[in-house]
C-alpha cells in the first residue's frame, strides 16, 4: 500500500504533497530535517492522507495534487475534511 499526504508547516504555513508507503517514518524525515526541501519548514503535522494501491497511482495522484487544477482540488478535500470533523 502506498500513500499520498499532506504535511502542513506549523510556523511557516506552508503545505508539502508527497507519497510514501511509512507515513510514520516520513513525517519524522520530515520534522528531523533529512528532507532537503522540507528542512528550513519544520515541525510539520500530517492533515491528509489518501491511500494507492500502487506506486504508479501514488505518483499519478501527487503529481495531480502538485498541479494547478490539483491543487484545488486538494483545497476543496481539505476544506470537506475540516467540515466533516
């Protein structure tokens, strides 16, 4: 299983999309700084997850969210979530 997230820069306000198959283990990459374009946003909270069956759909679907039309559709997902909670 493969996994599509999202991780929001608490002091910064800025918002990273990537996929992995260890959620767990990627946020702490992420809040310890090995990302380099993560490192200088830490800590980071974890606000959205979508499970792939594949790597090839993870990929297809960051790739979809990194873009301009996908990005607001992630805003319209993340909006529904925070409703629904």
């Amino acid at each position: 299983m493969f996994y599509v997230y999202v991780i929001h820069s608490i002091k910064f306000n800025k918002y990273y999309t990537g996929f992995t198959q260890n959620i767990e283990q990627r946020l702490k990459e992420h809040n310890s700084g090995e990302t380099k374009s993560t490192k200088a946003y830490k800590p980071w909270e974890l606000i959205f997850i979508e499970e792939c069956n594949t790597r090839s759909e993870a990929r297809k679907k960051e790739k979809c969210y990194k873009s301009g039309a996908g990005r607001e559709k992630l805003k319209d997902l993340l909006k529904n979530k925070i409703k629904d909670s």
